[in-house]
C-alpha cells in the first residue's frame, strides 16, 4: 500500500481577489510533498454569497499564466471564465473547466451573471497541474467538461460512486485528455464502507477530504477539509468511510524537472521566468476582447 507521509490540517482561509475564499492546501513551493505533476490546490468551502448584483461581479480580473494548465471542479455555485485566445464560457454544480495557459495568456474568473444576481452556496476547487518542458509553450487551449459528460463509475459492494474526471479507474476512461498519466476521481462513499483504489507505484498520490471522515490503510484519520499526502512508492491506497464521506483523489505521475515559479508562471528556468515577464510586459500575451 501507499503510506502515507502525513495528514495536513487545512491552513487558514484568504481571498482571490473578492470571489473565491480559498484554502491553500499547496503550492509549487511545496515541492517536499511528492505533488508533482500538481504545482497548487486551492480550496473554497462551501460559503454563502448574496445575490442582488446586477453588475460589478465578485471574482479575479484579468491577469497572466504560463507554463501550466488550471483544472476547476464547481461542487456549488457557477463561474465564468474569459481569455484572450478566445476560450470562454460558464461552469456550474458538477462541471470542470480546463485551462491549458501553456505559452501564455491573459484571463480572468467572475462569478457568473446568474449566480450574481440569484446568490446561494459556493464550493470549488482549483487545481495547477505542471506541463513538462516540452509542452511548456505549446498552444493555450480551453475547454468545459459538462457534469453529464462526466463517466460515473458505481463502485463495488455498494461502497458509493466515482466521477472520472480524469485518467482511468474500474476500466472507464475520464473526460479530460492530459499531457502526462493522471487520475482525477471525484469520490463519493456511503458510510462503513471500504474500498481499494488502484494507484500505480510510479505515481504521487493525494486525497482532499471535502466531507465526512476517512481512515487510511488502517491507521491514518483524516477529516472535513484535510489534504493527505503520501510517501513515494507502494502501490493502492485503501480508504475506509466513518461516515458519509466526499474526496478527491489525485494520482500522478512525477515530472523530475527542475520547477521555477513566480506568481503566475510555473517554469523550469529563471531566465524562462524573466522571459514571460517581459513577454507579459510587451503584450505578447494577447488581451481579453472588451466584447465577449
């Protein structure tokens, strides 16, 4: 089995810009924690916003990337995204969003006009996962995986269900295509129940508890809004449900290159990090059509 290196206690709370209340649960500077490929995980528990905006929506005006790709899974409320290569569009309860920033480009994220105007519960996760240097400046690209689009896996002995967004598991293939292997498993798990998943020796492994509280190969407890981490190595992990439980579960396997970041950028060199710096700066990056 995969052994787990250590339960993480969610970190306090802060704003991307005035939309998102996010917990860091890591970033690429957290490079100690056997991540890779995934460079950052925020996480926003479900909070409650007013509606009444007609406009000046909450969100994060526009702003840079390169060098990555943005995964966002809407467990509540909606999300509307625009850049300046065209890729748009809205994402809400059950939805992914792809972003592959790639060579660089700008966008932006506001709450969307209807959930603005309505309110209600708000609950997302935003994941950077790393491209390798090869596919570091390939063409900026994105794309909206429709809840309905998603397969869903019934897992056996009435443990609960999965949601592929991503990779494989139970031989279904996820939405989502990716540049390196990955899994993406959005878990739900009735309570007393246990399972195990299938992870490959070669790849990282991570578990975000959305809900309920899980126990780890036996031995590690895990609650409501807690990373776990795991040492290199091993394969399967298996997880016994207390309670209904909501996870998930991230497999990967590691890019072993050297990781450069600075806000925004996510390379493999200083200079490539000057370089999208100065490319931001000249307007090479494009900009966000006023009119869309």
């Amino acid at each position: 089995m995969k052994k787990v290196a250590k339960v993480h206690y969610a970190p306090a709370k802060h704003w991307v810009g005035n939309g998102f209340q996010v917990q860091s649960m890591f970033s690429y500077q957290d490079q100690d924690k056997n991540l890779s490929p995934f460079l950052l995980m925020d996480y926003n528990p479900p909070r409650y916003f007013d509606g009444g905006r007609k406009s000046d929506f909450r969100g994060v005006g526009e702003h840079p990337h390169r060098g990555f790709e943005t995964v966002t899974i809407a467990y509540q409320g909606e999300v509307t995204h625009q850049d300046s290569h065209g890729g748009g569009g809205t994402i809400g309860t059950g939805d992914v969003q792809r972003m592959t920033a790639g060579s660089g480009l700008m966008h932006q994220e506001f709450h969307s006009e209807r959930f603005s105007q309505e309110g209600g519960m708000f609950e997302m996760v935003q994941l950077w996962v790393n491209l390798p240097a090869k596919d570091k400046m390939t063409a900026p690209k994105y794309q909206a995986i429709k809840s309905q689009d998603i397969p869903v896996v019934n897992l056996p002995d009435e443990v609960g269900s999965a949601r592929i967004i991503a990779g494989e598991l139970n031989n279904t293939q996820g939405s989502a295509s990716t540049f390196t292997p990955i899994n993406m498993w959005d878990v739900v798990m009735n309570g007393g129940k246990s399972a195990v998943f299938s992870v490959p020796e070669n790849h990282n492994l991570i578990i975000l508890v959305l809900d309920g509280t899980v126990q780890i190969n036996d031995e590690d407890i895990a609650r409501r809004g807690e990373l776990i981490t795991f040492e290199r190595g091993g394969v399967d992990v298996q997880i016994e449900s207390n309670n209904e439980s909501k996870l998930l579960i991230l497999t990967g396997e590691p890019i072993d290159e050297p990781i450069v970041g600075y806000g925004p950028f996510v390379m493999n060199t200083e200079s490539e990090i000057l370089q999208a710096m100065y490319d931001v700066q000249n307007g090479k990056f494009g900009q966000i059509a006023q009119n869309a």
